[in-house]
C-alpha cells in the first residue's frame, strides 16, 4: 500500500478532543513495533503530517535522511519545549522505521495532479516542479531487513524497565561523545534485544539471553555477519556501561566471520551519465560525495566557513570517529558551488533582516557565542528553502 493513501488526512476526522489517530498512522506504527496509546498515536500521527507537508513545500526534492535533518532544523527554529522536540524526534524515527521506498515521482498530466487534490484511493502529494512525494508502510515490520516487529517481540510482553534502560543507553552513548548514528543504531539494537527476551530481570540477563538472540538473528531472521556484529557491539556496550556487568569471554568468541566480497564499482562513463541526470542542490550533492569523497552526512554538515576556494580543500569537521580532515573541492564543482553561495547569501540576507533564528551550533557554542548561528560562515551550505506560508 503507498502510504501516501491517508498521511494528508492523518489528523483525527471527529471531535479534536477524542485524539484518534487515523488508520493510516495506525498502520506505520504497527509496522514500526510501536505500541502506544491512542492519545500519542494521534500525536505522532500530527508530527507525521506536518513533516510530509513541510517536505513536499520545501522547494527541494530532499531523499529521506536530508529531509529529517532539514525538517528537525526548521522545528528547533520556533523554539520548542524540549518535551515536545523529543517527541517531533520520535515521530520521525518511528515513521522512518514504518515506512520505505521514500522517492519523488513525476506527476500525471491530469488536472488533480497540477492542483495537488488527492485522488481517491490513490493518493499522492504534490511537491515542487511537477514531483510528486510517494512512500509505503512496511509489511515486514522495523525496518523490514533485520527483524518483524511480530517476529521478535516476546509473547510475555515488554520488560517493565525498558524505557528506563535505552534512557540508560542514551545517557552512556552521549557521555562518551559517540555520533548520533552510533546513538540511534546502539538504541534499535538494546531496544529489540529487551522486546526479545521478554520481562526478564536484570540479574538473570546474561550470556544465554545474548547468544539465544544472536542464534535468532543469523538462523532464523539470516541476517548479514556485519548487521549481527553491530548488533552484539549495542549488547556489549549495554551490559557493560547499563548494567555494569560485562559478558565476559562472550567478547571475544560470539562475533560473526565477515566474508571478503569484491565491490561493485561503477566505470568512468557510467558515473559520468549518472551525474548527466542530476541537477539542483541534490546533484550538487552527489558530485561533491564522489569528487571529494565525503560521506552523506559531512555533505549535509557542510558550513560555509568550511569551504576554501582559494586552496580548493573543504575541510570537514567531527567527521567519523570525531576526527577531522582536509579534502580536495572538485574543480568541476567550483562553478556550481559559487553560484549556490550567491543564492544562499541572498537568502541569508533575507533571513537576518526578519530577525530570523540562527542555525544549530555544535555542543556549547551556542552559549558561549550566543550570535554565532547567524553569522555567515556558520551557515549550512546545503540550506532548506522556507516553505510557503510559514
């Protein structure tokens, strides 16, 4: 089912104050393995909504992980409580988890489909330039690959500590100053360990519970060695630092033997029509990740202060590992990327004669140099054009 059918009428058709959400949200949430109240359901539906109305009016054909990062920028820009940015943030996971195929399609020629009204049973939302936004709920549970939500969870139940625990994992990861990614995979990996077991007590969790689930996930869900080895480093790292109390020899004997595969490589000709068909922010983006090499997420940390053109280097900051690093700018992105700046300056302009809110700032920046995200050079380069009407 494309769950595109419903997510613009997810807001509850009755009364407001019987907050319901909407058999569309219920559906992604199920796929997620998510089990809420209906009170939050509705409200994790809202956040749903507003976030495919925002992408779809953002101007840019954004893939599914710039657009989170884009639409959780533009929140913070309004201030929010920290309670309610924590369940945007939630929404967010949890539909991303219930949901695939994110992807921008051609709009028909009809006349609803240049006006934006959704069709009956085939709904669709309209997006910038002819595009259309299309997505379906999964069918195979979180995150489809791994494990079914219905597969993994244990017939007795969620452990009553569960929350308390991944709260646990969180506070750990961050002390230690791991990325975010590390943060958020450390997270699914404890979380479907726990859901799993069952309601276990902490001093019964040991090394029988950890092997019993990585027997689980290679027999029964085939996982890849890589994917089992991930999820085995999240159980380390929550016995040790969670339940201060290590696996023992487990550390060293459980990991799985990753095979030696030859990659897929694509040749000069193929890589140059492939960057033939893009065009806009995102095929400046796919030209600066394999002309400089960066990873995805240094392209969309990327701040204007960051690129030199003089030198021609870009330098990334916090990159994997929390490491810094020197890379050459591609001579053929010098031109493209100039003309990008003089657009994102001018909007910059725009931005600081209504006063509007700086950008995000890394750790205590943002108190030490209260005005710094509105200056220039810290301005993202990869910038979200303001939806209309907001």
């Amino acid at each position: 089912m494309e769950a595109n059918e419903g997510v613009g009428d997810m807001q509850n058709n009755g009364r407001a104050t019987e907050l319901r959400p909407t058999d569309a949200v219920r559906r992604i949430l199920a796929a997620a393995g998510a089990e809420v109240s209906d009170r939050d359901a509705y409200w994790l539906g809202h956040h749903m909504e507003r976030f495919v109305n925002h992408t779809r009016r953002c101007g840019e054909l954004l893939e599914f992980p710039v657009a989170v990062e884009a639409y959780v920028i533009f929140c913070k820009q309004g201030n929010p409580p920290g309670w309610q940015l924590d369940q945007i943030k939630q929404s967010l996971v949890l539909f991303g988890r219930g949901t695939e195929r994110w992807r921008w399609v051609r709009a028909a020629g009809d006349a609803d489909s240049r006006s934006g009204v959704k069709s009956v049973g085939g709904g669709f939302q309209a997006g910038p330039q002819g595009w259309v936004l299309r997505y379906r709920v999964k069918a195979g549970g979180v995150n489809g690959a791994l494990v079914s939500a219905r597969g993994e969870v244990s017939e007795a139940g969620a452990p009553p500590e569960l929350e308390a625990w991944i709260e646990g994992v969180r506070r750990a990861v961050r002390v230690s100053h791991y990325s975010i990614r590390t943060e958020q995979t450390y997270i699914e990996h404890v979380r479907r360990f726990l859901l799993f077991t069952g309601p276990v007590p902490a001093e019964r969790l040991g090394e029988v519970e950890v092997q019993r689930y990585l027997e689980y996930l290679a027999l029964v869900r085939k996982v890849a060695a890589s994917s089992q080895n991930q999820a085995f480093s999240a159980l380390l790292f929550f016995f040790k630092r969670v339940l201060v109390r290590p696996l023992g020899d487990m550390e060293a004997t459980a990991r799985a033997k990753r095979g030696r595969k030859l990659p897929e490589v694509l040749s000069r000709d193929e890589v140059r029509r492939f960057l033939a068909l893009s065009e806009g922010t995102s095929g400046l983006m796919l030209r600066l990740l394999y002309g400089a090499g960066l990873r995805l997420m240094e392209c969309i940390r990327l701040r204007v202060k960051e690129v030199d053109f003089e030198r021609g280097l870009l330098m990334v900051r916090d990159g994997k590992g929390g490491k810094d690093r020197a890379v050459m700018l591609p001579e053929s992105v010098r031109g493209p990327l100039k003309q990008h700046f003089e657009r994102l300056r001018l909007l910059w302009e725009e931005d600081r004669a209504a006063d509007v809110t700086g950008v995000w700032l890394p750790d205590a920046l943002e108190r030490k140099y209260p005005n710094a995200g509105r200056e220039w050079g810290w301005q993202w380069v990869l910038f979200l054009r303001r939806p209309v009407g907001t």
